[in-house]
C-alpha cells in the first residue's frame, strides 16, 4: 500500500466523496464539480476536500473542478474497490438476515458496489443447511475451508455479544483482515487486522441527549 501514513480520518471521508460522485454519474450531462460543491454534498468545507484528495495526487484543475469520472475511478483504486470483494457474515439472526438482503441487492443493483456477501456462518446447528437469500448457512467449523476457498477477504459480526470476540477470532484464524462488528462490545485484534464497528445502541443513545427539552 502506497498511503500507509494517511490518517483514518481521511480514509473515511474518501467513500463520502465517492457516494457523491457515484450519485453524479448517473447524470452523464454533468462532467465537472468544484471542491466546493463536492464538500457541500458530502458534508464537509472545500479546504478539507483538497487537503484529503492532495494526499493522493494532483485530479482536478484549479478553477476548473474535477472531471467527476476520472476522480471517481482513481477513487476506486485508492480504495481497493475496482475488483469483487467477497464478505463472510457470521450470526443469521434478525440483523445479519436484513444486513446481507441489504448487501445483495445493493450488489446486484449499484454496478459500482464490489463488497458482495457469499458466505453465511452460524453456531446454531438448527440453522446448517438452510438458505437465506440463496446462501447456505454453513457451521463455523467450515469457515477456514470456506475463506480460503473463495478468497473472503472481509467479514462481519452480528453475533450476541458474548460471541463476538470468539467469531472475531476465528475470522483472524481464517486469514481474514478486515472485520466489521456489530456485536455491542469492544473486540480485541491483532494490529494487521483492521477493525470498524457499528454499534447502534450507542448512537441512538447518543441522539437522546440532544432531544432534552431545553
């Protein structure tokens, strides 16, 4: 990886850009777009829009603009999402069910979405064999078969809490370097393996402060 030093921060803020971009080129009149109206869109100032793509090089023109194709493809590349990426997801429960219908329809519909779930795991032995959205739904004990067989590269945890650190585990075991949580609890990993959790209680918790009556 060339961008080793880029900070999280700005990592993040890229897939914002690229949302915006991926959202213009469906209007094929529209070709260019300023630091300032891709900032607008995507929720940040024009400064930080330049500061975060200058990490990476020179794409746009000054009072010009970028020419929203080429940025969004460099985009792609900076983030590691010109090829399909196979997800794993451990724990069929009401939110990995909704979570991988989400994830499929997306793949199937936006042509510019690579992250593609093609691997369900559960500890509920009930579960083994029936299908969800077409995938089976496989015990944990085929998971390191499973990842190595289809180069699963990602996965996610929607397990209880008390499960997570040892579904986490097992993925690491696997090969997997990429985890998303959304167990409600903090997870331990080693420092190659890259973490980002979802934690919805916490945020809507989060939102009940601001609605205090002043």
């Amino acid at each position: 990886m060339r961008w080793k030093k880029i900070s999280d921060a700005v990592v993040r803020r890229l897939p914002l850009y690229l949302r915006v971009l991926d959202e213009l080129a469906k209007h094929k009149e529209t070709k260019l777009i300023s630091s300032h109206d891709l900032g607008e869109r995507a929720g940040v100032g024009p400064a930080l829009v330049r500061k975060d793509l200058a990490w990476f090089g020179e794409f746009g023109k000054q009072g010009v603009g970028y020419e929203i194709e080429y940025l969004r493809s460099e985009l792609r590349k900076i983030l590691n999402l010109e090829d399909e990426m196979h997800v794993a997801l451990i724990g069929v429960g009401s939110l990995g069910a909704a979570l991988t219908r989400y994830n499929l329809r997306r793949y199937q519909e936006d042509e510019s979405f690579n992250l593609n779930i093609t691997a369900l795991f559960d500890s509920d032995q009930e579960r083994w064999g029936e299908e969800h959205e077409g995938l089976p739904i496989r015990p944990m004990e085929d998971l390191n078969a499973v990842v190595e067989e289809q180069h699963i590269q990602v996965g996610i945890i929607t397990v209880p809490a008390a499960q997570a650190q040892t579904a986490a585990n097992a993925l690491v075991a696997a090969g997997v370097r990429g985890i998303l949580n959304f167990a409600p609890v903090r997870i331990s990993l080693p420092d190659h393996v890259h973490l980002a959790s979802a934690d919805m209680s916490l945020e809507l918790q989060r939102l009940a402060y601001y609605l205090q009556d002043e």
